[in-house]
RNA sequence: GGGCCGUUAGCUCAGUCGGUAGAGCAGUAGCCUUUUAAGCUAUUGGCCGCAGGUUCGAUUCCUGCACGGCCCA
C-alpha cells in the first residue's frame, strides 16, 4: 500500500522518515519503556495547586500517539494520546537538546513518541509534562481523519477499525464497557461457583440450535466439519461427566442473514447449573442482570435505548406464548388451533413459511412479527412448544409446552433458557422428529447425536442451562442499535481496493 | 430478498437548472516561547465510486453494477 507515492501526504512524510534516519535517528526505535500512563498523572496532579508544581521536579516518562500539534516558533504544545486517555506535552527550545527539539520540529499528528519530563501547570490550569527528552518511537506515515469531525463514515470505521479507535473515542469507550461487562458476567458467574470450560468449536453434527452452519474440512482426518452454532450439547456432557456448573463465554457462527441484530459470528455465554429448573434460572438472570447493572454505575435499573426506557426493576414480567399471541399479537383462536390459517395468516404477515414447517413453527414466526417488538422492558416468554424445543424439557402438566423460557429486551431475544430435557427417550424421539423436519427441507433442523443420547442413558441430573447473547447485551448497555458498533471487527463484504 | 438514501481532496462537507469543481481541517512555506479546533499571511492537492447510454460536451440527466447506511421482510 505504500507505493501510493502519488498521494503527497504520504509521500511527505516519507520523505520525513528518512531525514530522520540520515541523521541517525531510528524511526521505529524500541527502547523506550513508559513509567506512567495519562489518566495516571491527572487523577494523581490535577488536584495540585499550579504554583510550585514544577519546582518539585516530579518526573514522568509516558508513551503515546500524537493527537493534536501546536507550534509556535521555538515552543510549542502536543496532546499526547495512551490508552487510558491524554496528557499535554510542552515543548520549548531552551529545555530541550539541539536535535531534540530539531526532531519536534519534524513530527507530526499520529506519530508514536516517548517523552521524559517534569510535571507542571498551564495557564489554564492544565497538567502538562514539560519534555526534557523525545524520542520518535514510530513515524506514522498516513494523515490521520480531521481533528474535529474526526472518522464519521461508518463504512471506514467498521473497515479501519484501528483508525476509528484512534480517533473516536466512543468507539474506544464502548469496546471498553465491552469489555468490563464480559469481566463482571465472569465474577457474577465463578462467584456462584460456576467453572469455566472451552469446547470444540468444530463439530462433526449441527446441534444445540436452530440455524444453518458454516461447512468446513479437516483434511487430516478427510472429514467434513461444521463451525458450531451452539455448544449447548458438549456443556451437558459435562455435567453428565460430574461438573455440575459450567459456563462457556464465546463464539458461535450461524450461516444467516446480516442485520442491526445479527452477525455471523456472534458471541454467547452458554451456562448449565445441575440440580436446579428454569424458573431458578430466571431469577438468577435477573441476579446477574442487577449484578452487571450495579457495576457499570446504573443506579434506578432504568437504563434507555432506542428513544425508549427499559426498567429491569425485579420481577420482570413474564408472558405465556399463547397468551401474547393472543393478547399482544391479536391472532385468532382459529390460527391457534388450524394450520392452514396460521400459514394463511404468516403468508400475509410476508413471513418466509411453507406447508412443510410445523403448526408451531409458523406461530413462532407470527409470534415473532407481532409479539416481540412490543417487548420493550424484559419479559420471559414461557410456555414454548414441544415441537420447536427439541433439547428442552417438557412440562409436566401440559406435555405439548415445555419449561423454557426466552428473554426479551427491546424486542430483542437476548436469553434462550430451559429445564434440560434429560430422558434418553423422550430425547431420542425428538431428535427424529427434527430429522424428519430436515427431509422436510428444514436445514435449520437439528441433526440426531446418537453419543449424546449415550450420555443421557449414563445419565444427565436434572438440570437448566441458558444462553445469554453477549453482543446484544452490550448493544443495550451501551446505547448501540447496531450490532457492529459493539463487535470490534464486524463482518464486511470485500471491496476491490 | 424489496424499498429509500449515500459515494466529490487524506478527513468533514458544499456545489454544478449539463460547459471537467469549492470550503474548513490536514499538508507545504513564512512569522510567533503557555496553546486548547491556537493565530496571521501565502500556497499545494481531485479518474466528482465503476461501467455503459443520451448529448457537440456528463461529476451533474438515464440505465446497470459495486460498496455502505437506514427502513421493511
């Protein structure tokens, strides 16, 4: 790429690069190790008073990436950016050597310097490393986006990624908070004792979900392999082999449409908890839910998102599937009850449904046109059919629903949870019925796991496992409506550059 | 998959009722030792997304394509 020599900005600073290498300097020169960091100086200085502060001669050395360049002749300010913020460097004539204030001369915005100085206070009261040193520890040979619009097209920023990093702060905040929320969900989790497990990413059957997969192949073993959709059934299989509590926080790839909500690979926390149903697991959701809410500084549980308030004040409402078809969604008894006018009635709702998919399935689409946008604060949906819940356990009162539930936030599903189904029969029959549903054309369908049946019939405790959408979790707590803007390098199309 | 919108300088954006373009920032040259989007003066920089059509002439109008955004499914 940097044969882009008609570009005069780059060619410019090439030509910078090396003037500096003719007068023995090292343009990308590592040797210069940071004592401090700038969020660092400002909480330990900023409260010191300006007068008297430089004669104390407290030193920092700090590294960093030049965000904005003042000169002014023989002095000049720089704002120097690390990862945990910015300090101002001042840089004048007389505190400098001859070549280093020479070099000053010759930066520019987005280059790597290290700097060794004094603290000190401006005018304006601002915390300030005067430079007694400054060493060029990268030349940065691109112009950075506008100082004051900074990287705006999306396009760019979900391409250049580092770039949008640079510039946007936000962006940076949010991958932050990102990141803290992953840490809490950990803490929350291995406080309740759960352990935390890896399991295979590449399956030989597709199961644990309703989706299609990514193919792939070992050409070790001439095997046909498919990246995971979930790793719902190797999880059981540990609390089959005695671990009782684990949890597994990591990616699963669907073979889908892209949208605000949906990437192709996405990240998930998958949990199963030995001993207990679904309904402990709807209070220890919302356990956990206060427990991350009360750590990123929420303090009402009200929180807002897309122009609406969400309340996750304790017990969130919880909805039968038929009734909020019903009530919420207005569907006849009729479509309930009759096939053929569900599949009417999806086919004017513009749903992708066809004679072959269950009664069930197609009351799940309807469901999911007219119930779930109006899900705005969370909501467990509960009383999911047999027919599409085929790992989960059935109710024992009503044996056509099961003990399940999905959450909703925002009209967005962000939990899927049940009791597990753990009867090697009952199980084994429905992995047949999924199959059929496959012959039907049905490639979401699950495929039949025969060595999980096996380890049913050693013999799974009762037992309840959830699936927690991490990326849309993070959308809701940091105000992003778009999945990208919480996923650090988003899924792009190739563009011919 | 469908609809709408966008694509012009490194970035953020104007603009041309069809006659090959402009600002701010960045860059360059100069002045300037406490600036905060520093300032002042001068100045460089463009396959106007790609391909085709209409036209004497297209960045502008039309069609197709690519990429992106938003909405719908």
């Amino acid at each position: 790429m940097l044969q882009e020599t008609e570009n005069k900005l780059i060619q410019r600073r090439i030509e910078k690069l090396e003037e500096l290498r003719k007068d023995g300097i090292d343009p990308y020169f590592n040797g210069f190790s940071p004592d401090s960091f700038a969020q660092d100086l400002h909480n330990k200085y900023d409260k010191n008073v300006k007068e008297g502060l430089e004669e104390k001669n407290i030193p920092a050395k700090v590294a960093g990436r030049i965000m904005a360049y003042r000169s002014f002749g023989k002095a000049g300010f720089m704002k120097l950016k690390d990862f945990t913020g910015y300090i101002q460097i001042y840089a004048e004539k007389n505190s400098l050597s001859e070549e280093d204030f020479k070099l000053y001369k010759k930066l520019d915005v987005g280059d790597i310097i290290g700097v060794e100085g004094v603290l000190f206070k401006t005018k304006t009261d601002e915390l300030t490393i005067k430079a007694k040193k400054i060493t060029i520890l990268t030349k940065s040979l691109r112009p950075l986006p506008e100082k004051w619009h900074g990287l705006k097209d999306k396009e760019l920023r979900y391409r250049q990624r580092y770039l949008d990093l640079i510039v946007n702060d936000e962006t940076k905040e949010t991958m932050l908070k990102r990141a803290f929320i992953i840490n809490s969900i950990r803490e929350f989790m291995i406080k309740n004792r759960f352990i935390e497990v890896e399991t295979p990413m590449l399956h030989k059957l597709v199961t644990g979900a309703a989706a299609r997969p990514f193919k792939t192949y070992l050409n070790a073993l001439d095997m046909e392999l498919y990246l995971r959709i979930a790793p719902e059934l190797y999880l059981k299989r540990l609390i089959v082999g005695g671990l009782d509590r684990v949890f597994e926080i990591n990616r699963n790839f669907r073979n889908e449409g892209m949208d605000l909500k949906h990437n192709p690979e996405f990240t998930m926390m998958e949990f199963y908890i030995a001993y207990k149903d679904y309904t402990f697991l709807m209070d220890f959701t919302e356990e956990l839910f206060d427990f991350i809410l009360e750590k990123i500084g929420v303090e009402d549980n009200k929180i807002e998102f897309n122009g609406k308030e969400i309340d996750f004040s304790r017990p969130w409402k919880r909805l039968d599937f038929y009734e909020g078809l019903k009530k919420i969604g207005n569907v006849d008894d009729d479509i309930l009850n009759n096939k053929s006018k569900a599949l009417k009635y999806a086919l004017e709702l513009e749903k992708k449904v066809n004679d072959n998919m269950s009664h069930e399935k197609i009351l799940a689409e309807i469901f999911d046109a007219l119930v779930e946008p109006n899900l705005i604060n969370p909501t467990f949906v509960v009383g999911y059919p047999v027919a599409i819940s085929p790992l989960a356990k059935r109710n024992r009162k009503n044996p056509n629903i099961t003990d399940r539930f999905e959450l909703f936030v925002s009209g967005m599903e962000v939990a899927n949870a049940f009791s597990e189904l753990n009867d090697p029969f009952d199980q084994k029959e429905r992995f047949l019925k999924q199959l059929e549903e496959r012959k039907k054309g049905d490639e979401e369908a699950s495929m039949f796991d025969g060595d999980y049946i096996k380890a049913l019939e050693y013999g799974l405790p009762p037992t309840a496992g959830e699936g927690v959408g991490i990326d849309r979790l993070v959308m809701l707590l940091t105000k992003n409506p778009s999945i990208r803007d919480v996923i650090l390098f988003p899924l792009m199309r190739d563009k011919d550059e």
